[in-house]
C-alpha cells in the first residue's frame, strides 16, 4: 500500500510502510522473476498480456524498470507447483496478516492461521485459473470424484458462493478434520504433528478448531458446512459443535468433511469488516476506490430485506 493510500498518514498512530522489498528479498520467489520478452505467461486465460496489462504485478526494483515479478510462468510450473505443495509459495489474505493481532479485532493467533488456511483453500474451476468458483442455487460437489452435484439445504438458493473447499483431483469437495493422514484442516490450520485416533488431546484440538471456526464465522460471514456422504447427512456448526458431548456424534465429526463458504463478494464483505473494526470509514482497494462499491452493496442488501419482508407480508 504506498503512503498516499495508508489511513493512518498523518495520523499519531505508529506504524511503518513497506514501499519496496528489491532484488533478494523474495526467498524462493526469486526464482520466477524474469525480463518481460522472455516469459509466456499463464493468468487464467490464453489471452496476449503486455507489460500495460501487467501493472498489478509486483514492480521489483527501479533499476530493472522492465522486470516484474512473475508468479506464474510456463518454464517453472513444475517448480512452482511443488513450492506450493512444499508451502514455500502460499497464498495469504494480507488483511488478516496486517491487522489479525490488533486489539481491535482481537483474533487469537490460531484463528489468524486457521483464516489463512482457509483462504489458501479458495476452489478454482481449474488450477490455471485465478478466479473463485462460483456456486448457484446451491448446488456444490457430490463426496466422489465425479462432478455430480446434490443441493445443500444449509446454503441460501438466491445467494451466489464461493467455497473454501480446496483444488486438486477433488476441488470443493472439503477435507475432514484431522484426516486419515492427518493432512486435513487441523493441518491447514498449522497443527503439523499427527494427532491419532484414541489420543486424549484429539477431541480438545476439534473443539478449538469449532470454536475458532465460530469466530471467524461470525466476524466473516462464512457458512461452516459438515456433510457424512454415507449418511447423507448436512449439519451446520452449531451441530457440529454439538456432536462432541456424545460418543456417535464425535464418530461423525471423524467421518464428516467440512465445507466452508463464502457469499461472491466476500472481498467486499471482508474489507467492510476490517474497515468497521479499525474506525475507518472505508480501506480503499486502489488509489479510485472510493467506497462506492460497498454504498451499492448495501443498498442491494436494503432491496433485498425489504423484498423479503413484502413477499411475508403478502403470505399472510
């Protein structure tokens, strides 16, 4: 963000501005920069980008004004790949980086991770593309492999959303919560040691992952979705916190995957709430932001209370 955009400038508030990182300062990144002429860049589309088109890309230094950080390119997939599977490439939601730990949202540091993690989870309709996937009339992935979709009744039909539900072989589709190899969203959430089945610590580290979860659904307007596909089975969060005071409720918190979903315009929804939180009137996105887009949301949400409490209205 440069100084021009900060909503603290000129303001007692200490802070500090982070302009330039420069050459060396990337990690692993370094290893896919390169001079515009001889890249062939992948941004979800076989569409010809010129260096015009590539002014959101991270300037590097002002010495190599023709060189931009390419986070994406056909020589390095396979390198690229593996440095996200290998975590050294991650994707962040820098809001919560920046201001997670304020006092005025009061985040613990485990839910600061379990967003990230979250976030990191965002499904794509494919790995080249940047974009979410968008679900209607709420009709997401079926448990298998197959792209079958079945309704969840958990989900709002007149709401568009995106899922927290992973990419790969399964997009959508969720993970458990500790998993069969201890890889799902207990370690996604930054718990790396295996936590087996039996272990007296295991249903403590559940219910902090729920309780986290409610947090953040709450301050974020998520929809903490579990489903059993041998079951057939949708429980919401209050019921899925509600399966540990039992033993056949803590078997089906084994057995579940979680799903996480956001409504389309999650960003907006999200930069509202740290804005809020800070006693900000408004973060701007860009230098021509000037908070009109949320002034429109919320008038759309206004339209659509009030056409709601009509069509009550008419019913009786």
């Amino acid at each position: 963000m440069g100084r021009d955009l900060c909503p603290l400038s000129g303001t007692s508030v200490l802070h500090q501005h982070f302009d330039d990182i420069g050459i060396n300062k990337w990690g692993v990144l370094e290893g896919f920069r390169a001079p515009l002429d001889e890249v062939s860049l992948t941004l979800g589309s076989d569409d010809d980008f010129d260096e015009e088109d590539l002014e959101g890309l991270c300037d590097m230094d002002d010495e190599l004004p023709s060189r931009r950080f390419l986070w994406r390119d056909r020589k390095n997939a396979e390198i690229y790949q593996q440095s996200r599977k290998d975590q050294l490439i991650v994707v962040a939601y820098c809001p919560a980086l920046l201001f997670g730990g304020s006092k005025h949202i009061a985040w613990t540091k485990a839910q600061q991770r379990l967003l990230q993690g979250i976030v990191y989870e965002l499904t794509r309709p494919s790995s080249r593309e940047s974009r979410e996937h968008v679900i209607t009339d709420a009709l997401v992935n079926e448990a298998g492999a197959r792209d079958d979709l079945v309704r969840c009744p958990l989900l709002d039909r007149q709401q568009r959303y995106v899922v927290f539900g992973g990419n790969g072989s399964r997009p959508g589709r969720g993970y458990q919560i500790v998993g069969r190899t201890s890889k799902g969203w207990l370690h996604r959430a930054g718990v790396r040691h295996s936590i087996p089945k039996g272990s007296p610590t295991r249903f403590d580290a559940i219910k902090n992952f729920l309780d986290d979860l409610d947090v953040l659904s709450t301050d974020l307007d998520l929809t903490v979705v579990g489903y059993h596909s041998t079951r057939n089975e949708w429980k919401d969060l209050p019921e899925l916190r509600s399966c540990l005071r039992r033993g056949f409720g803590r078997d089906w918190l084994d057995e579940c995957v979680i799903r996480i979903y956001a409504p389309e315009d999650w960003r907006l929804r999200w930069r509202y709430f740290f804005s809020k939180r800070l006693g900000f009137r408004w973060i701007p996105e860009s230098a021509s932001d000037k908070g009109t887009a949320i002034a429109s949301y919320f008038a759309t949400k206004l339209s659509r209370i009030l056409s709601r409490t009509s069509v009550e209205s008419d019913a009786e």
